[in-house]
C-alpha cells in the first residue's frame, strides 16, 4: 500500500454542482474537491490523455482519494466542527471559538451546557452554530471563503449553427485565488492499496480537468502527487499521544459525507449514522455518539442507460464536520491510523466515509 499527498492548483474557474432543479444555471456547491470527484478526473486522463486501460480499476476499485481543502497561510483547512460557535457580536480572532479549551478536557465535556455558553466577551443571546472552512492560526480559528463569480454563455445549434431561444446558460464558479491574492491550492490523499497507480501513471505533475465547463476553460488544475514516507507509524504516534491526553476517548472528524447501511428483510438499503468502527461508542446524550453538522444526501447516475441514465438511490448521512466519539485502548493506535486512509465505512473507494482522528480543538 502507498500512500500520496495529492495537491491540486487551481488555474482557472471552477465549479461542481450538486443536485438542482434548474439546468440552465449551475452553481459551486461544495466547500472541497470531493474523493470521487478527483477519482473520476484522475482515471479520465489516464484513460483518454495517456490511453492507458483503466477499467480493472473501475470494476473492482482498489484506490481512495480523499477529499481535498483549501490550503491557507500553509495551512490546510478543514471543516468546522460542532464544539466550534460562532459570536454575532465579536469580530476577528475573537469571532469563533471552543466549546473546550483543550482535546484534553473532551471527557469532561458536558453537551447541556451548549445552550449556556457566552462568548471570550461575555455577549449574551449571540452565539450561533457555525459551519464551513477554516485554519487555525496562533490559536485563533478564521474562516476560510471563495471568491465567486458569475459567467453567461450562449449555447450555439451545432445543426442550425446558430443560438435559439432559451439557450442562455449561466454559472457561478470559483475564482482561482483568495481573497489575499494567492492562487487556490487543495491538498487531499490518495491511497493505492495495490499499487496498480505506477503502471498506469509515471508523471508526477499533470494537469486534470475537474468539475463542469471543459468545454469553457473552466476546471484545469495542475495535479501532483507526492508520496507520503512511513506515514502509518507517523499517523500511530500521533493517534496514541492523543488517546493519552484523552483518556483513550477518540474523536472522529468526518472529512467527508460519513455514514452507515441498513439491509432491510425486503432488501432495501438504507442508510444510518452508525460507523463500521470496532470501538465502543462514547455516549453524549440520549445514546448518541455524535454530534453532526447536518445532513446531506448524495445521489449518482448509471451512465449506461439511454436517456440521460438511471438514477441510483440516494444515500443520506452526516455532513462534513461532524464528529463521531469512542472509547477506545491505546493498542489500536495503528488499526485507527489505517482505517483513516481506507475509510470508517461502505464506499470509501467512493471518497465516502473518510474521517481523521481530531488532535485539537
């Protein structure tokens, strides 16, 4: 098994739309590159730029791609979590902060006293959930944001060669640096468990096409992949100094949309918000281990069906963000570093299901 950083430099406008009921204008609709996004754009270039076969890999997939974040002042941003508010009055480094100080006092924490927190200031009736990005920096949490921009194109009748009534089409893309002017970085992982990636790719930089609008110039990033060194024993270092500090409570920060599977008797998948983890949950509340950020349903087409394909069933689980808790000895520091490259779940090769063990609040 190898493990990559993948990094990805945005060159032009992007955008990837999810579900939506108006065709004729799409919008940005994820706050990170997804794993199967980047997957899907990956196998696309090796198959049709490089001509290489690629369908092995698609039939019985054996590499997760993780999503990837925005990469701010050096540092990777990452999904805000429910032990972060927000104060409506406070500005700057004061604005977000901690339910807890520490990772040390997360068994200590009590979810009733949520609703009684004040702010560092003391404003009452001011504090708010928080969602999105965000980098921590000299303590401080400041949320990260794109800058978007609309664009309208007209759609031309390749037969009639000309634009017909009703072929305005409109897009909300993200533009490729920051509001500090720097070019858009994103940084995921990619995990080849059978190392088929050499024979299929030997460069290291490339670019990919990624999201809607090829046709535009939307969506050209420069790709690279970095291989990452010993990583596991790094990452079971780490794991078990947090355990420590814990008192062997594990927190599980979903990087991606997280969830469980349900088979009915009539054969009906359904979906839940139990974890494939070997572990015991930690009970916050009314026998919950979790705390979600929301939810949000995903969907997919079978491409092989005429008529613009044949939808899937949609899969509902916990959102980017939300945290999941266990108890846990401090043995299973290595299973825990593997199971963050390969998933907590069904679908991981599928970039679902990806959590990280959280070190600090």
């Amino acid at each position: 098994m190898k493990v990559y950083e993948v990094e990805l430099k945005q060159e032009s406008p992007f955008l990837i739309s999810g579900i939506t009921s108006e065709s004729r204008f799409l919008k940005h609709s994820f706050e990170s590159i997804n794993g199967f996004t980047i997957r899907g754009a990956l196998l696309t270039y090796i198959s049709k730029e490089l001509g290489k076969e690629v369908k092995e890999e698609v039939k019985n997939p054996s590499m997760i791609f993780h999503p990837a974040y925005l990469k701010l002042k050096g540092v990777v941003s990452r999904p805000l979590h429910p032990l972060l508010l927000s104060c409506k009055l406070c500005k700057g480094r004061d604005k977000i902060f901690p339910l807890i100080n520490r990772i040390e006092d997360i068994n200590k924490f009590d979810i009733n006293r949520a609703s009684k927190i004040v702010c560092k200031k003391g404003h009452m009736y001011a504090i708010t959930p928080v969602k999105g990005l965000a980098v921590k920096l000299d303590g401080a949490y400041y949320k990260v944001s794109f800058i978007y921009q609309p664009f309208d194109f007209v759609a031309i009748n390749k037969y009639l060669k000309s634009s017909e009534i009703g072929m305005l089409f409109g897009y909300l893309a993200v533009l490729p640096v920051n509001k500090d002017g720097e070019q858009n970085v994103f940084i995921g992982k990619m995990i080849d468990t059978q190392e088929r990636l050499e024979k299929m790719l030997n460069e290291e930089e490339f670019e990919l096409n990624i999201g809607r609008g090829k046709s535009k110039g939307f969506g050209r990033f420069k790709a690279k992949l970095k291989p990452l060194d010993d990583y596991i024993n790094k990452r079971e270092k780490a794991i078990r100094e947090t355990l420590k500090k814990t008192g062997g409570v594990l927190v599980l920060r979903a990087l991606s949309p997280s969830f469980g599977l349900d088979i009915g008797d009539d054969g009906v998948i359904t979906s839940n918000l139990t974890l494939e983890f070997d572990a015991t949950p930690y009970m916050l509340y009314e026998g919950k281990n979790y705390i979600v950020t929301g939810i949000q349903t995903i969907s997919g087409f079978s491409l092989k069906v005429a008529h613009g394909g044949l939808p899937k069933p949609r899969i509902t689980g916990a959102e980017a963000g939300s945290l999941f808790f266990y108890n846990i000895p401090e043995e299973k520091a290595r299973e825990v570093a593997m199971r963050e490259l390969t998933g907590f779940g069904p679908m991981s090769y599928g970039g679902l299901n990806i959590l990280e063990v959280m070190e600090d609040v």
